[in-house]
C-alpha cells in the first residue's frame, strides 16, 4: 500500500475478479462478463465514479433481488427503425448492451435507429453504450434517466436524476471524439467515493437536505446535487428525462426520492439510444478526415495562460485508459477494501497485485479490456 492511500492493482486480474464475484452473486458467464466489462472500462478510463466501486452495491443489489439475476429482457413495441425494450430489471449493462445492439442492427438497415429500455437499472458508463457504434462506422448516442437526486436550477429539492448524455463519434485518430458527462455539476457517485474515502469534495458540487451548498460529501449524500452550467444543465437533465424516462415508458409510477442503495434507480429507470450510419451521408473516409482537420483544429487553437494543452472530448480518457493498462489502476484503500471484503466474503481468490508489463501484455488476449 503506497504512501498516498491507494493501491496499484492489475487490470486484467481486476476485470476477471469482477466476472468472477458476479458470476458468484449468480449471473450467467455472458452477463457477469458484460457488467464486469462495463465497470472495468470505465475504471481504465478514468471514469472513477462508474468503476469498480460499484461491484459492491451492484452485488448487494443482485442478492436483494434489486436487480433480477434471471432477467428476460423482450421487445414491447418495434418499427424499422425503432424498438421499446423491456428490461425486466436486468443489471444495466445487459439491457443497455442488449438495446444497443438491437439498434445498430436496425441502423445497419435504415441508416437511422432508435431503442429505448424501461425498466432498467444503473447502466454504468454510458460511453460504454455510444461507443459500441464506432466499429460499426456509426455516431452513438446514450441517455440514461435515474433516481431523483439532483435539483433544478433555483431548487432546493430532488426533481431530477444526473442523466448523462453520451455522444461517440468515429475519428481516423488512434481515439474517438467521446463526449460523456452527467448534468449534474459532478456524479452523484463521485460524491458516494468521496464519502467511502473520507475526502471532502469542493464547493459547488451539491448542496445539504437544507439547501445550503456544502463541501461535506456525507452532507451531500443526505442532499442533493445541482445541476452543471445552471439552467443549461437543468434543461438538459429535463430532456434527458423525457427521452429516456417518459418517453420510453420508465418513468411511470415515479421514481425513488433515496440514494440508500448507491446506485440510484431503486424505481426502474430507462435508457435512450441512437446509432447513425455515417456512410449514408458521406464516405466514411471522408468523415472521419473532417473530424481529424476538426479536431486539429480545436487542439491548434490559441490557449489561454497557463494551459500547456487543449485537450477534445474523449482523448483525456484514452490517455488514462493507455496508462493505466501499462502501468496498473490506482485504487483508494476503501474501494480496495471492499473488493476484498466481498471476495472474501463469496468465496472468490482475491488476487489483484501488479504483474509485469511483460506479463501484462502476455495475457492481454485473455480478459476483454
């Protein structure tokens, strides 16, 4: 354990330690691997918030039947272009992934698809989901609706969730443009990892049960979180309810007005996703040599004092995801801590230590990162 309260692990044994304790909770070997995939590639990118320190309260959630094991997930409504899925409260990255790859095909037929889940549960990353299209040569789109944990602009109570906007476009660079963002000035989850961690988190991020903004992240977990950019962000958070939430059917019945599961969806919530081929507009070449001029573009541009580097959406995230798959994942003692809490407790080897990069790239092959 290094000095800076964190501890090096390795990616890969941590990806199949994930599979393995979901398999353990009683998943099947394809959805243990696809949630362990999910968190897993969100802790490579940097995505902290939707990482491995969701492997605790997913489980507890499967054992609780929060989330259903033995999920059907069925199509309600479909067109050409468009499909209503029924979730049956699932672990979010098997209906998520399940829509997403019902709606590439669809657009893989019509240029244009749209899939909506109700009945969902905490989907994780949502670039997980958007970027799914990019080796199709198609722009993906992710929403994601959840529970009321966030004010509106002015107010004082929980209206909204976080609901995230996912946008993944193909690129002719070694990273995709990716832009993913919560509403919310900061996830509500940054918010649980601070507060499993004892950090406090900086003013701004939410405010307590009595509205005041707080820099205390137990307060905060007892509050709420606030939109980002004010209205802007309140109006997005407003849409993205509508899409995936009404929209979609899965906000019937309200949703849960309590954090106390950690993952926010305790009422069901839905999903919104959209592929676009690009090859019905223009040759896919030509595209993505437009996105690579634009996004030379935007890094060339004139910076403000100090900034050394302007950085596009997504290549932060394909930077950390390079580092720490050479290098290792730093995990906080607390999420490390559970982890081995939970493995000791199913039954699972817990053995996450840094191999070699040699051994790293040995085995890369065998784990899906």
């Amino acid at each position: 354990m290094s000095s800076n309260q964190s501890v090096t692990v390795d990616p890969l044994k941590l990806a199949s330690l994930a599979r393995s304790l979901f398999r353990q909770a009683g998943l099947n070997e394809e959805h243990a691997g696809l949630v362990a995939q999910n968190l897993c590639q969100a802790e490579l990118r940097g995505i902290y918030s939707h990482g491995v320190s969701k492997v605790k309260p997913y489980i507890h959630s499967i054992e609780n039947s929060t989330y259903n094991p033995y999920p059907v997930i069925s199509v309600l409504r479909e067109s050409g272009s468009t499909a209503l899925l029924d979730g049956d409260f699932a672990p979010g990255a098997v209906s998520g992934t399940a829509a997403m790859e019902l709606c590439l095909n669809k657009a893989a037929e019509s240029g244009f698809a749209c899939a909506a889940v109700t009945k969902g549960r905490h989907f994780g990353m949502a670039a997980f989901y958007a970027m799914m299209a990019l080796e199709r040569g198609m722009i993906g789109i992710a929403l994601c609706n959840s529970g009321k944990i966030m004010a509106p602009y002015g107010g004082t109570s929980r209206v909204l969730g976080t609901n995230p906007i996912c946008i993944a476009v193909p690129s002719g660079k070694e990273f995709p443009f990716v832009f993913d963002a919560a509403t919310s000035e900061a996830a509500f989850n940054k918010i649980i990892v601070a507060g499993l961690e004892g950090r406090s988190i900086p003013t701004g991020w939410a405010l307590d049960k009595e509205g005041q903004h707080t820099s205390d992240a137990k307060a905060a977990l007892e509050g709420m979180v606030i939109p980002f950019g004010g209205y802007k962000g309140s109006g997005l958070g407003i849409m993205v309810h509508v899409l995936s939430g009404i929209l979609g059917h899965a906000a019937v019945g309200g949703l849960y007005d309590s954090a106390r599961d950690g993952n926010g969806d305790a009422g069901g919530v839905g999903y919104f996703f959209c592929a676009l081929d690009v090859g019905r507009f223009q040759p896919l070449g030509d595209f993505t040599r437009q996105v690579d001029d634009f996004i030379d573009e935007i890094k060339g541009a004139r910076r403000q004092t100090p900034v050394q580097e302007i950085y596009v959406p997504g290549e932060l995230e394909h930077i950390r995801r390079a580092r720490h798959l050479a290098h290792g994942v730093e995990l906080g003692l607390a999420v490390y801590g559970e982890l081995e809490e939970t493995a000791l407790r199913l039954g699972v080897a817990f053995d996450i230590t840094k191999n070699t990069r040699e051994e790293t790239e040995a085995h890369a092959g065998r784990t899906a990162l």
